[in-house]
C-alpha cells in the first residue's frame, strides 16, 4: 500500500537520526517524524513522500516510552531548540554514540569502535553563546485539550526569539531557556522592547526588507558580564543604534558592558554582520580553562559549553601523545584554545586560522599565558587554510608537522585541505568535529593513506541531537 500526503499512521519509533528526527517505518518505508523518541506509538500524519522515505509530523502519542521524560519547558516543541529535552539523558549519550557509529559505517565505510559518549558535567544552563533572531511575525502555541497535540498562533509586528524548525521568516518568544542563563532570556526581551519602539521594521527574509536581524548574546566566566552583538541590515536611520542600545542597558541592563554593531547586507540567515560599524564597550570576554586564561572578542569562534570543552580537549591530547619533541599544527585555531592547551606537551605549535580577530585573540593569548609554556614556540597564522599551509612549508616558517589536529566548521574540510593533508603525511591526524556525516566523509577522503583507531563522541551539547566527536588516524 502507497503512503499518500494526509495519511494519518500508527508508528513504532525505532531510533534517532541525525538532525533529531526519530525514525519509523510502515510496511518496509522509512517514515521521519520530529518530536519523537524511541520506544514511543505515535499517531502521525504523513507531510510529503519521496522514492524511498516520507516525512510525517506528530499527532499524538498513543503509547509512551520508556526513554522519555517531562522535558520542564513551556516552549519545547516550538522553539527549535533542545529537541531532545524530552529524551532521558543517559539515552541522550546512548544514541549519540550509535549515531556516530553508524554513519562512520554507511557514509565514511569504516565498521569503528566507538566509545561510549562522555557525558557533560553540567547539563542545565550551560550555555555561553545564545543566538535570537527578529521577524515580522510571531508564532506561539496554541492552548488545547491536548498538550501533545502541535498546533500553532500566529501573531502579527516585530518579534524576538527563537527560529521554530522549518519557519524560517517567524520567531517564537521565548520567556526562560533551560540551556542557558536566565540573564540572557531577561536581555533578549528588554532588546525586543527597545526595537518595537524605534520604528524600524524587523527583517524579512522572504522580501529581503527589514532593519532588525539578530541579537547574539556572549557571557565569559564573570556571571556579571555580558556582550551583545546586535546584527542588522544597512538603514543610514539606524547607524547608531550600537551606541544607543548601549546607553539603553545602562538603566535597563548593567551588565551587559558591550555592544557590537555590525551590517548584513546578504539575505542569508547567518547571525555575522559582513562589517562591524561600532564596539561599545571593551570587545573582549575572559574565560578559564584547562589552568589558562583565554580572551575571545565578539566575531571570534569559542566553545559554547566551556563546562566540556576541557574534558573534550582532554581526549584530543590523549590521542595526540606527546612526548615535548614534536611539531603540532593545529587547523582551524580560532582564539588559540586547543592549540595553547596542547602547547605544554609539544616543541613547536602552528595555528592556521581564516578570521583576522581569531589570530588577534589566539596572539595575544600565547602571550598572556607565555609563563605555562616556557619551552614552546606557538605561532598563528592568519588566511586561508588551504593556502597557508604550503606557504608555511616553502617560507621554511615550521618543520613537518609530527601531529595534525583539525577542528573545522560543520561543513567539514575542504577538498583542497584534505589534499594537503595528504601530501604532507603527517604520522598522526586528530580530527575533531560537530557533524558526524561531515566527519565521515573526510576520514573516508583520507582513507588512502590513514587508519582509523580511537573515536570518542564528547558530549558539548546536552538536550540536543548535536554531536561532537574526536577521530584519531594514524599513517598506514
């Protein structure tokens, strides 16, 4: 029997799948269903067919699981956020690993030994970076007999909050977040306040009009810091609206000590201006970790939870081992903080990094922590990695490396890195990363010269279908 748009389905949800769907099936097709977990008998209504799977959106729970739990947040299901908050948590850290494991298996063709993901140590608020997002309209829940049902208000005029799944031109308010601090909630709400009343329109993705983008939210280890970097379209009106805001969190919301401005002119929904046109406030946050002191500035790439991310770069100095002799390249530095981390094992460290500020940090915090490392010799390279690293080798500016750790973007590495990679052979790669399916596709890239051995998924990411792992490979 062919499943048709509108069916509705009685499903036995199987398991997750990357990207937070949970996986069915009726009578041999793959059926995809958000808002699910495993072990659950959901009714759900069927959304779209293809040749070989169909996506379905949730109706009603007819039978409850095993693994689920109350999730304890009146915007769960809307806000796009945690979709996995209603998934108890030690089953949170079960599939993530299996996830891992089966797509290093169907999309990297390597049948891994994949150890059990290492848990967060904090796993309510532990957020340090929050991005909200402005739209002309709104869209909230709409109260029924049936709180499992997920049906939706739509309100009209300027929003702040969070981007529901698949609803890219709305927002949905948000008034607590159990990811982050409820400081950073409070903020987003008073800014949203602030721009209903200046009389500039909220963007719209579907005209490419509109002033206001996104208000990205920072906080370091002082609780009483916070920078805001307000991202919004070119409007000569509101020019300075940096220096405004500013003055407005002054009575309003002391301590968030700086404002960036920066102007987007593209349509795409990425929450980075093209251009920075004012910094109120000193453009820098202070963060402990692994008995180092790390500045960031507002356009630099830091870990969200910093609770994990020394037990992550644990595992990557684990894999790394290093004896003090050896020559350690790190691709995709950033500010520095896993290459200064690994720094006290090695003889010579080389950060390769693309944004300009992210060596500015990384430079400056070589030299705030100069006292732990008295014996190595750390550099960062600004530009592009692929070509700086042959310019590294022919300007004689480091030996062979001994050790490679990449970290990159979700997209994972570019063709022409993976060719680099290649050439040089270096005896032992690391290779860190937050998107299994990218992960997989570059260790099978590199598969003609390394062997996989260790894979360690590290949890950075509780309540959520996110992923990060560390791959080690070693020369054949």
């Amino acid at each position: 029997m062919q499943i048709e748009p509108g069916q509705e389905l009685i499903l036995e949800v199987l398991k997750p799948t990357l990207g937070g769907d949970g996986l069915a099936r009726h009578e041999g097709m793959a059926v995809f269903v958000p808002g699910v977990v495993p072990g659950q008998r959901v009714l759900a209504r069927v959304a779209s067919v293809k040749a070989r799977h169909a996506k379905a959106e949730l109706l009603e729970v007819v039978e409850q699981s095993a693994e689920h739990v109350p999730p304890g947040c009146p915007h769960f299901g809307v806000c796009g956020g945690c979709d996995w908050l209603h998934m108890e948590y030690g089953r949170q850290l079960h599939w993530k690993r299996e996830l891992v494991r089966e797509t290093l298996r169907h999309i990297g063709g390597v049948d891994a030994v994949v150890a059990p993901t290492i848990a967060s140590p904090v796993t309510r608020g532990y957020r340090n970076k929050m991005e909200f997002a402005f739209s002309p309209q709104a869209v909230m829940p709409k109260r029924t007999d049936d709180s499992s049902k997920n049906t939706f208000a739509v309100s009209t005029g300027p929003a702040i909050g969070m981007r529901p799944r698949n609803m890219a031109n709305l927002t949905t308010p948000i008034r607590t977040c159990l990811l982050c601090p409820q400081e950073m909630v409070d903020v987003q709400d008073i800014v949203g306040r602030w721009a209903a009343n200046s009389g500039l329109d909220a963007y719209d993705p579907n005209t490419g009009k509109g002033f206001w983008r996104h208000l990205v939210l920072r906080r370091g280890d002082d609780p009483n810091y916070l920078m805001a970097c307000l991202i919004t379209s070119h409007d000569p009106r509101g020019e300075d609206m940096g220096p405004r805001l500013a003055e407005h969190f002054v009575s309003h919301a002391p301590q968030v000590k700086t404002v960036v401005h920066e102007v987007r002119r593209g349509r795409s929904l990425v929450a980075q201006g093209e251009r920075v046109i004012s910094v109120t406030g000193p453009d820098e946050l202070l963060y402990e970790l692994g008995g180092m002191t790390l500045a960031i500035s507002s356009r630099s790439f830091f870990q969200t939870n910093t609770h994990s991310a020394d037990r992550l770069y644990e595992v990557v100095r684990d894999f790394a081992g290093l004896s003090g002799r050896e020559t350690l390249w790190d691709l995709y530095s950033g500010v520095g903080a896993l290459a200064l981390y690994l720094a006290r094992g090695a003889s010579e460290v080389l950060g390769f990094e693309m944004e300009p500020a992210a060596v500015r940090n990384a430079e400056a915090n070589a030299a705030r922590n100069a006292r732990s490392l008295p014996r190595t010799r750390c550099r960062f390279l600004a530009g592009d990695v692929a070509r700086t690293i042959p310019r590294a080798i022919s300007d004689n500016l480091t030996k062979k490396p001994d050790v490679i750790v990449a970290d990159p973007p979700r997209a994972g590495m570019q063709p022409a890195i993976i060719a680099r990679l290649l050439e040089i052979g270096a005896p032992k790669l690391i290779l860190v990363s937050c998107n299994p399916a990218t992960l997989a596709r570059d260790v099978k890239s590199l598969s003609s010269l390394y062997v996989s051995g260790r894979i360690q998924p590290v949890d950075m990411f509780p309540h959520t279908s996110h992923i990060e792992c560390v791959a080690e490979l070693s020369s054949r």
